[in-house]
C-alpha cells in the first residue's frame, strides 16, 4: 500500500514542472511592441450603435532586435532598420491586434510596451480614451509604467518622427520626456496613475505631444475631465509652467527676468508648496497656496555687485512677479476657462477636511463646480541660493 502511494505521489509530481509549459513561446516568436498610437477610424458604424461606438485607426511600432545592435548614428538608415510601424483599423484593441497577428511574422507581445499616443480627436470623444486605455489596463504583459500622451492631431504621425540620437523614434521620445531641465512640459504621466485618476473620477493632466516635419515636442499640456474621461483643453507653454509651480512638479528650468537695462537667469531648483484653507463659509472654500522657490544666478548680463543684498532682493522680487504672472495664468486656464480642478485642492479639502468634502465632492468641478467659484490665492516666497562662481564677468 504504501508503494502505490509513494508510486501515485511521484507520479504527481512528475506532472507538476509540465504544467508551467504550456503557453510558453520562444523569444524568436514574439514581436515586441514599443510603441502604440491611436487615431479615430473610418470604420463604418451600426446606426443604432449596437455593434460599437466608434472605431479606431492603431499604429504599432515595433522593434527589429538584430537592427538595435547595429552601430551608426540614428536618424540615418541604421534607425529605419531598427524598427518598424503597422497600421490597422477596427473596434476594439483586441479585434485589431488579432488582425495584427496575421499580418506580422511575429505575434505581438506588450510587454515592453513604452509608450501610448491618444490622438486629440480620439480624447476628445466621450469615454474614448478610457476605452482605448482598457486593454492595456487588462492585459498582465503591459506594465503599469507605460506614459500615455495625448497628440495635438494625428498620433500616427508621432511614431513616424526621426529619431535623433536614438534608435527608434519611441526611444527619442521618452528621452524627451524624462528632461530634467524644463518646466514648460508636463512631468511623465504612466498608464497606472491615469488609472487611479479614472477611478476617483478626478481631473488630471496629461503630457501633449506635437509632430511637425518630423519633429517632435513635449511642451504643453492636456486637460481631461475627471467625469466624462474627455480632453477638455490644452496648456500651452506657459499655463504648463505655472502649473508645474502649483503642483511642485518643477525638475529645473530658467526663469529670465529683466534687471536694470539687462537680462538676468535665474535656474529654478526646487519648488515646495503649503495649501491653508478658510472655510468660514464652507460652500465657498478659500484656499491659499504659498509657494517657496528656490535656485540660482547662472547668468548675469547687468553687471552688477550681486554679494550685496540689495542687487539680490531686486533680483528675488522680479523672478516673484514672473512666478505670481505664470501661476496666474494657469488659474484663469484652470479655473475660469475648463472649469477643471487639475491643481490638487479638492485632493487637499478630501484628506484635510474630509466632512466638508463631503458635502461637496458631488459637484465640485462639474454642476454647480465649487471649484470654479473657490478664492484661490498664490503667495510665492522666492530665494536665490547661488550666484555662481563669479561675482563680475567684466569691469564696466
């Protein structure tokens, strides 16, 4: 008897290593996708829109292992053997990417997927850019990191671009993105924190991406509605910079201020912030946002002392008017013309006054929009840290 149960429990695990085989592909099998761009499509629609709503035009671009290890400089033929793009139209993500799968050599496997291109028109449909999100959102092979963009135009073209100093132009894209020295754009935004923005049902913004002569740029900004998960408006350069203050999301950039009859750089370097809230009449909250900057003098040409204090309080007050001028103009884009709370102080009222929230979180920024209607006030507090390493580049 125990023979046969030792016989029978050897047997069973004989069994068990087979079991993790069964869906396994060889690496030359798969075709790696890095990059995904979604355009409306010309899919003729059932007129009681019970065979979908609306239908989309996909780019895929993806990448020839063997042209990756080539070396040469990109932007030459090098880069166009890197890669290459497929488009295909259909429904839903994963009619068309079966489609896809009978067009390639290799079947599509996302799970180096970097990067996903929503055309305006596509974000701009009610509940589109959810939709088009859902597959990558369920698929386990996609990655919670992957950035979402939102093209001004067609997203197809933003795949096409020239890739300069990189292989492919996905690559050269999402080296763009991760620029440390600017504030003009929009930081990183990844498909898992557009998801949480989803499901709370809150406004966010999200990087916009241009493509003009096969060129590309990051500045600017789109704004999407927490209700109807639409793009309801663009930032441009700089609404995208005073919202950068407001949201602490500075990583460098330079601030040019005028001093005496010259101009003066001033490199931002870190920018803190503290929401105070009056809510002596809680359906119309007041809010206070004090901003504390601070960077250096890397560029003078007014030639001045600037070790005596007076020279670097005329400088902090100006780079403060350039700031408080920024940041003013992201609240009339924000506030008074989208009506979107994208600068976080719901979020605040939520985890500082959640009784008040409450009450109401309903309609905040849509209906009677509590948001719209809130006193926001912007104190900036400016300090310059460095002059850098010389005083005087010349005796005038």
């Amino acid at each position: 008897m125990r023979k046969r149960y030792a016989a029978i429990c050897l047997l069973l695990w004989s069994v068990l290593p087979l079991a993790g085989c069964w869906d396994s592909m060889e690496l030359e099998q798969r075709g790696f996708v890095i990059g995904v761009a979604i355009d409306e499509g010309n899919a003729p629609l059932h007129p009681n829109h019970t065979n979908g709503k609306q239908s989309f035009k996909v780019t895929f671009q993806e990448v020839i292992p063997a042209g990756l290890k080539q070396e040469g400089g990109s932007g030459s033929s090098l880069a166009g053997e890197s890669y290459f793009n497929v488009t295909l139209e259909g429904k839903t993500m994963l009619s068309i990417i079966a489609k896809m799968s009978t067009m390639t050599s290799r079947t599509p496997f996302f799970e180096h997927l970097k990067l996903i291109v929503v055309s305006e028109k596509v974000a701009q449909s009610d509940y589109g850019f959810a939709n088009v999100l859902d597959y990558f959102l369920r698929n386990n092979d996609a990655r919670r990191n992957v950035s979402v963009m939102v093209a001004k135009g067609e997203a197809k073209s933003v795949l096409s671009t020239v890739p300069q100093g990189e292989k492919t132009p996905v690559m050269f894209i999402q080296s763009i993105s991760k620029n440390q020295d600017t504030y003009r754009m929009v930081p990183e935004t990844r498909i898992g924190d557009i998801h949480e923005y989803l499901l709370k049902r809150q406004s966010f913004v999200i990087q916009k991406v241009t493509s003009k002569d096969s060129s590309i740029s990051l500045i600017g900004g789109g704004i999407m509605d927490g209700i109807k998960n639409n793009l309801v408006g663009f930032m441009d350069e700089m609404e995208t910079a005073g919202f950068n203050f407001l949201r602490e999301g500075i990583r460098g950039g330079v601030l040019e201020v005028d001093v005496g009859d010259n101009l003066v750089a001033y490199k931002v370097e870190q920018v803190s912030r503290r929401v105070n809230t009056d809510l002596s009449d809680p359906s119309n909250p007041k809010f206070t946002i004090e901003l504390w900057v601070e960077g250096s003098i890397l560029e003078a040409f007014e030639r001045r002392d600037y070790l005596e204090q007076p020279t670097i309080e005329e400088i902090e007050a100006k780079v403060n008017e350039s700031v408080q001028r920024l940041v003013n103009e992201t609240l009339n884009k924000t506030q008074n013309q989208l009506k979107r709370d994208v600068l976080g102080v719901g979020n605040h009222l939520k985890e500082r006054h959640p009784g008040v929230w409450k009450q109401l979180e309903q309609e905040w920024d849509t209906g009677r929009n509590y948001f719209a209607n809130s006193d926001i006030q912007v104190k900036a507090n400016v300090e310059v840290r460095r002059i850098g390493s010389v005083n005087n580049t010349e005796r005038r």
